[in-house]
C-alpha cells in the first residue's frame, strides 16, 4: 500500500495525544489532518477530503458518535475509527453496530493502530474521498466529471464502491445534472469497463416497439422486420445497460423486464427461444418513482429491482462551488474559444454565472458558455452577454424528445378542453381507445376533472 496516497483526520481535544498520533501515522507515510474538536472537523472535511477519520469518543463539546454521524449522513462510505477509554468500552461496541469501523481502547499499540488503519483503507479500496490527480489512474473513470464539490466528491465515493459489485443502480435527479455522464463513469470504474456501454432514452421510443428495441426479434416477427434484430440487451452483452426515462417505460413492458432482469433471460420478438443474458443494469429518471407507484404507473417490484443502489446527484444551484470551474472547462474546450482568442470571464460575468438559479442545470450552463464565446468580442467575455445568453435560453431549440412530449402535453390538454374534460369524447377524436388514452394523461400527469366547465380559449 503506497501511504502517501492516504489522507487521515486525527480528532481529539487531548493535545498530547493528538501530537503522538500525529507523528506515528506521519512517520508511517501518511498525510495527516489534525484538529482539536468535532466541529473543526466538520469545517476541515470539505477541503482535506480524508479517507480515514480517527475520533475520541468522550470529548468536550461534540463527541465522538455525534461527529460520527455528521459524517455518516454526509459521506457513508468513509470510514470512522473511534478511540476510547476502557470504561466506555460498551458504548464503542454499540457504535460499531451503527456503522463505525473500528474502535480501539487506549492505551494501545502502535502496530495495532496501524494494522487497523491500513484494513480501514484497504476495504476502501483506492476509494479517494477528494478529487484525484489528473492524470492518474484513479481518475481515468471519472475524468469527465468535472468537480470540487464535496457532495459530488461524496456521490463519486459511493460510484466507484458500487462499481466493484454487479447491483442495480438508479441515478436520480433533475434533468441535466449529468446522470448518463455518472453510469458511464461507475461502467468505466466497473470490471466490465473493457466491454460495451449502451444507452437507451426510454421517453423516446414507441410503446410498440419497447420490446423489440429491447430484447430484439427475428426475422419475419412482424411487418417490415427483414432482418433478425440483437436488441440492447445482447448489443451490451458482457457490459452495462443504462436505461433513461426509467419512469416513462410502458406499464405494459414493466413486468417483461422485471422477468427478464429474474431469469436473466429475453426472448426476442418472435423467437420461441430464450436467450441468456449478461449486463449490469444502471437506470435514471427525472420523476418522483415513489408517487407514480402510488399512482399504479410503476411497478413496486421492478422499482425495487432497480434501485439496489441509489445515487442522487445534486442540482446545480446545490454544487455552486462547481458553476465557475464547469464554465472555464467547457469555455477551454470550444474550438472558437481559442480561434476568437476568448480566454476567459470577467469577474462580473462570473458573478453573473454563479448567481444565476439554472434550472436547466449543468446542459443549461453548456449553452450559456457556448452562446457567450459565439458572440463575444473581446477576450473576457463581459456579464452583458451572459445576461442576454440567460434571459434567451428559455427560446432555445428544444430537442426532438422535449419538443414531442411539450406537442403530447398540449395537444391532449386541448383535447379535454374541447371536451369538457370528457375522456370518452377526447380519446375518440383522437383515434385512441381510452385505455391508451388514460395512459397519455398519466404521462403526462393530466386529470380530466381539472377540465370540467373550462372553457376554450
């Protein structure tokens, strides 16, 4: 184990103590961060990043099991080593139930300490709580994510644990946080990174073809199939399916896939043959998976499949910390940056950027910096163009996915004002049996009684 790769947070209000613990891991090779209390290490965290916390147990102010659970809820997947003395014993035992690592009662020995520091970093692995260094090897799998932020940092932990293992994943959160970005990187963290990556937009795809797109068909299944089909499933053979939209898959599809995800095995559309299959499943959405079970629009069982591990990613406005650091990376990487001779923003551009609410997250922020080196004239791009690049963000293209569910949402809202709010009626205009017409309105999260009496405008 190469220690200097490690950084340790020692915490404890007995300076003696801390000086000795301090020179016996520095002289081991460690890197080592020392603070005097609870909440000093909670400031330190964000920027020292440790892979390893060692605390006292009893100190004044927060203690030990306080501190371990501040950090527990900010980071799971950093271990906690506590020190205590022989009377609180009984307390360590019952925290290591809680989820601390370890516990050691002082006095004790050095080669003790260290064979427990040195299994707390080897279960987690080459794990960095920070931000490796470019270039490394470490950080080959996620070296497009471009961040400081600590809970990034924190999600970026728990990505790359959940690699080593074949579970299911769910990527929440807000469209454009980059949940595509993150699946590929835990497939490039993963033992099957050496194999294909492939993704699916389930919004985009017809319902009548969600099986066929997936599990595939043979030749002559149906009209216009000419040709036998592998499907995704087969075409990720030996790697990683990721599945967007997860929420907007067909109720009707559902439970094909939660079968083929148990027997691991599809069968292609009209084939009488099973075939066995081989990915790991990573799956994101935008929506509230809880309420459209709640609503019978997704299956508890495959949501619970699905979401072995689940990782959050933050919105934008909740990593602000990142806004400047992502802007500069895209602006380095446009060709007409260089081309213009636009080398950066001036300080009230970037006050602009970093005040600004970017609901459109981290694809908005792309735009923004694309609009900005198109126009600009100068080599520092003033805060006048990232105001007007902001305020026209909104008339921008939308994209073909986007722009069919906006006609979806406004085409069947108008139809039930036409109607009243009378299903039968709407669904009749639109040539749709009112099975597959209630499907739309679930999709689209429209209740026909929000249309009675309403008149047209």
């Amino acid at each position: 184990m190469e220690t200097e790769k490690y950084r340790i947070m020692i915490v404890d209000d007995d300076q003696s103590l801390l000086r000795l613990l301090t020179l016996r891991l520095s002289a081991t090779g460690y890197t080592v961060i020392a603070v005097e209390s609870g909440e000093q290490a909670l400031a330190q965290m964000p920027l020292s990043h440790p892979h390893l916390v060692i605390t006292d147990l009893q100190m004044d102010g927060m203690d030990g099991m306080t501190l371990f659970n501040q950090v527990h809820s900010r980071n799971p997947a950093l271990p906690v080593l506590i020190l205590t003395a022989h009377g609180t014993i009984p307390d360590a035992v019952e925290a290591t139930s809680r989820g601390v690592f370890s516990y050691l009662t002082k006095p004790f020995d050095s080669k003790v300490l260290l064979e427990h520091v040195a299994r707390a970093l080897k279960i987690t692995g080459e794990v960095a709580a920070g931000p490796p260094e470019s270039g490394s090897a470490t950080a080959v799998w996620r070296k497009d994510i471009i961040t400081r932020s600590p809970l990034m940092e924190n999600l970026l932990t728990q990505a790359q644990l959940v690699a080593e293992s074949d579970a299911s994943v769910l990527i929440q959160g807000k469209s454009g946080t980059g949940k595509e970005l993150f699946a590929h990187a835990i497939h490039k963290a993963s033992a099957r990174a050496d194999r294909k990556f492939v993704a699916l937009n389930c919004s985009a795809i017809p319902e009548s073809l969600f099986e066929s797109e997936l599990f595939g068909h043979v030749k002559g299944a149906f009209t216009g199939a000419t040709r036998d089909h592998p499907g995704m499933f087969r075409a990720a053979g030996g790697g990683t399916l990721f599945l967007d939209e997860i929420g907007d898959m067909p109720p009707g599809f559902q439970v094909k896939l939660l079968r083929a995800l148990q027997e691991r095995t599809i069968r292609p559309v009209g084939s009488t043959e099973s075939v066995p299959i081989d990915v790991r499943l990573i799956s994101a959405t935008h929506q509230d998976l809880e309420q459209a079970m709640r609503e019978e629009r997704f299956r508890e069982d495959l949501f619970y499949r699905l979401n072995v591990v689940i990782l959050e990613l933050p919105s934008l406005s909740e990593r602000r910390e990142d806004i400047s650091v992502l802007a500069t990376h895209f602006l380095n990487n446009f060709p007409d940056a260089e081309r213009r001779g636009v080398s950066g923003f001036s300080p009230e551009a970037l006050d602009v950027l970093l005040s600004a609410p970017w609901p459109g997250n981290v694809r908005q922020l792309y735009n923004v910096v694309e609009q900005t080196v198109a126009l600009s004239t100068t080599p520092l791009i003033p805060a006048s163009l990232v105001l007007r690049a902001l305020r026209s963000e909104s008339g921008d293209m939308p994209s073909f996915v986007e722009a069919r569910s906006q006609f979806e949402r406004d085409y069947l809202a108008r139809l039930l004002q036409i109607t009243n709010g009378n299903v039968t009626k709407a669904a009749r205009i639109a040539k749709r049996n009112r099975t597959e017409f209630y499907k739309l309105l679930h999709k689209h999260q429209l209740t026909p009684a929000q249309f009675k009496d309403a008149q047209i405008q």
